[in-house]
C-alpha cells in the first residue's frame, strides 16, 4: 500500500468508532478506567444511570464507615466517665446523620464528576446495554455510541431469597435513608455486610436480631476470628439465631390495646421462631450486577451465578469487551476494582501492560470490634502447607482497665514453618482496619516471623503484641502423627 493510500485508509478506519472507550457503570472501577484512559490520549465516553461513585461512595463504604462513626460515640460517652469526665446524659438523633451523610455523598458524587471532566471523560446520564461487539445503546435517547473498546464495570446488587412477604423487607441500598430509625431490627444473613449493621445499629440504640442460616457468623473469615465476634456480639446484646432462616414476613395490625406495635413487621424463621420488627434488612450477600446489559446480544459469556466470564488481564470472551469490579466476582472489593481498572487502563492506551495481583490482599470488617485480616486464614494453611505454626494472643486492651470492659483483642499470626514465612495474619481489636493495612506490606514482602521479633515494640500499644510473640501457640504438622492436625473434610 501507498504512503499515499495508508493516510486516506487511517482515517477512516477511526471514523468507524465515536469513541476509543466506552465505559457501562460509573462506580470505583469504571471511574477509575476512564480517567486513566482519557489520560492516555483516548477518547472516553462514561454512562451511569444513577449517581457517579457508585456502590462504595453512594450506599456502600462511604456512608456505612459514616454510621460506624456515629455509633463509636455511644461507647465512648460511656468510657469517658471512666476517665473521670463528668457529661449529661447524650441523645441521638437519626435525622441529622442521614442528612450530614448525603451532604457527604453529595459532595464526593460532584468532586468525582468534576474528576471526569477534568481528564476528558465525557459522562452521560443514562442507562446503556450493548448492542453488539462494538455499539452501545444509551437508553435515555436512543442513540447509538460506537466504541473500538467496552468495558462493563456495573458492580453488583443485593441478593434477595424468596419467601412470602419480602416486599416489607429492605437491602443495604435502602438502610442508609430510611425516615425513622429502627428501635428493633432483624437481620437476615451473617456475612460481613450483615455484621456491621448489626453491630453499628446495636451500638445506635437498636434491638437486633441475627437470623443466621450457618452455624456461625462470617463464613470464609479464621474460625478465631468468627468465634471472637459472635462471642463479642452475644455480649453486647445482639441476638443471634444461628442454623435458621427468615420464612415470612408480615405486616402487623395493630388495634387500640396494641398501638405502639402498629405498623410492625412479624418475622417467622424456618425454624419456627416468631420475631417482631420495625426493619428488616436482608443482607444474605451480592450478585453480579449483568441482568439486561445485552451481553446475550454480544455474545458475552458468563458463569452460572450471573459474573461475566473474564481472563487476567479483564477481557472477556469477546476481544473488544472486557469487565472489572464486582460484575466479574473475582473479588469484591473497592480497592480490587479501582486496581484492575487501572491495570486496564495503561495496559490497553497506556502501553504499560500488567496485571493485578490478587494474593494477600488485606480486607477489613467494620464490625465493633474491628477484623483486620490478610493472607491465609488457618484451615487454609493447614490444608496447602505440611506443617505450620499458629500464634495466638488474647488479652484487655490498656484502656479497658480504666474502664471495666470486659471486651479482649485477637492478634493471630499463621507462618509457615518450613520457611518460617508468615502466611496470615487476623486481628480483632480496635482500629485493627489501619493496623491490618500497614502489616499487609510486610506480608505480601514476605515477611518471616523473625522479621517481626527483630522490630522493636510501640508501647504501650495494641500492634506491640504482633512483634512480642515468640513462641507458637500450637503446631500443625500432617507428617508428625503426635501433632493435631485436621481432617480433610473440616478444611
């Protein structure tokens, strides 16, 4: 070809696309990818049919850390007495956290926009669904957008269980605006969303119940760690209703002898239990965010839960597709969505191809107390290495001598002992998110636990315990028959 005909062609192969990427979803991931991209030199179109942030900024991370604030203070009006301050008796009022939290809402969801339209993003408001390989429809106005490049980035929504009467009950999307507080609460489900409302509420002034269909709180986090906080919340007054599940919900009528119950919610569990409730909030757990996007018409494949089917570097079986965030159900976390944003970014427009990294990543449980955790908890160590040593700690914090709570913090380390390799660290205990955060790069470093003895310890503090352990708790080792081990089918 011509020098001549190449400068002809090269145009027009770019005028067959309106733009280089076309991002579905304006939550961490998708917000993140445009921005990285746009700075790349590429032409970025974004749609998001509600508010800019997405999960995490409008009724998830942001508002619900904003509540966990709000519920510390009960405690420590309570603790401060201890410490001699003399205060009148606090009173909590709903309306002015719901109205300081959209303030804040409302301005991250504008400082994200004007993100946007500083890097060149150009964002519209509306719902899109492919149309195919490479055009997307925005259903505000019809028309059709042609991009080289698609990403979906829609996140995920509450996952709802069928049974009479669900249409009384809300998910985490509605908790954070509800008009009146809730003096009694049922939660249905005991993962790490369910936990840290029922702790926070709790904390709050709330009556709370957990219907649990496990036979412990948070699955998938250190049995340690499980058994301190469901521990923790039996002390504080949270019921749980563990092996069980919600069946009906009802609506109460009340009459004139029973007025100030009027309006409630009677909940029955599987189990026959008989509950009465201002809310219930059903926090079973997530679900990939794909119904109605068009996948079908793009040929878009996904797994059996709804996820789109996706490879390391975020592209889906369709070359010009790729998806990030929790709408793929690799890791559902903020940080992981902004991180493979990114990586998609600069390794498709950037020219600086890599890939994320999914081992150790630290996560943390607002739940009061705090879980701090990264690595491998330790059934996980014992099924994957020979032998490992496990270092536990359970002890009052210093502040708790003034105060007379009997509450204790869980510091546990899992090491590997061939190599001596720390494989998992798990912490229950005040601030233990900002503490797992900082231990998180000595992990993925490769740490070893004389790494950690050799620091020298901040006194008097919480994290000191982490750098005085010496000596292991027990020792699990599969080749020495004198040694505990576990069965296979426990782990």
């Amino acid at each position: 070809m011509s020098r001549q005909a190449a400068e002809v062609s090269e145009p027009s192969r770019e005028a067959e696309f309106d733009v280089d990427l076309f991002v579905i979803g304006g939550g961490s991931g998708g917000i993140r990818a445009a921005s990285v991209a746009a700075g790349h030199g590429a032409r970025v179109m974004l749609a998001e049919e509600y508010r800019l942030g997405g999960t995490c900024v409008i009724r998830g991370c942001v508002p619900k850390k904003l509540f966990v604030y709000a519920s510390r203070f009960s405690g420590a009006f309570e603790e401060a007495a201890g410490f001699g301050w003399r205060l009148s008796v606090p009173h909590f009022d709903w309306p002015s956290l719901i109205a300081a939290k959209d303030r804040e809402i409302t301005r991250l969801e504008g400082f994200y926009g004007t993100g946007q339209q500083s890097a060149g993003v150009e964002v519209v408001r509306s719902r899109a669904v492919l149309e195919d390989a490479t055009s997307v429809r925005l259903l505000k106005n019809g028309r059709r957008v042609r991009a080289r490049t698609i990403l979906i980035a829609t996140g995920a929504r509450p996952e709802l269980p069928r049974f009479d009467g669900i249409e009384l009950g809300i998910t985490s999307d509605a908790v954070f605006d509800l008009k009146t507080f809730p003096r009694k609460l049922v939660i249905g489900g005991a993962g790490y969303i369910a936990m840290e409302f029922a702790g926070l509420f709790a904390a709050l002034g709330s009556d709370v119940t957990v219907v649990c269909r496990g036979s412990n709180v948070l699955r998938g986090f250190d049995e340690d760690v499980r058994q301190a906080v469901a521990g923790s919340y039996t002390n504080r007054g949270i019921k749980l209703m563990f092996s069980d599940s919600i069946r009906r919900l009802e609506r109460r009528n009340g009459d004139v002898r029973d007025g100030e119950h009027a309006g409630r919610i009677n909940v029955t569990t599987e189990q026959g239990g008989r509950l009465m409730a201002d809310q219930v909030l059903l926090a079973i757990g997530r679900t990939p965010n794909t119904t109605a996007l068009g996948l079908d018409r793009a040929g878009v494949k996904t797994g059996a839960d709804g996820a789109i089917i996706v490879d390391a570097s975020s592209r889906t079986n369709i070359p010009s597709i790729y998806a990030v965030g929790d709408v793929s159900n690799q890791f559902n976390l903020t940080p992981v969505a902004i991180r493979e944003g990114h990586a998609f970014a600069d390794s498709l427009f950037g020219k600086k191809a890599w890939q994320v990294d999914y081992s150790n990543v630290p996560t943390a449980v607002f739940s009061s107390p705090e879980i701090g955790s990264v690595g491998l908890t330790e059934l996980e160590a014992r099924a994957q290495y020979p032998a490992v040593d496990v270092y536990k700690a359970r002890f009052r914090p210093l502040k708790a001598a003034v105060t007379g709570d009997c509450e204790t913090a869980l510091l546990k380390v899992v090491v590997d002992c061939a190599t001596d390799r720390i494989l998992g660290v798990h912490i229950v205990a005040e601030e233990a998110s900002e503490m797992i955060q900082v231990l998180a790069i000595a992990i993925r470093s490769g740490a070893t636990m004389k790494d950690f003895a050799s620091v020298m310890a901040v006194h008097p503090t919480v994290g000191e315990e982490i750098v005085a352990m010496r000596t292991p708790t027990v020792r699990y080792d599969r080749r020495d028959a004198s040694t505990p081990h576990v069965p296979s089918a426990a782990v």
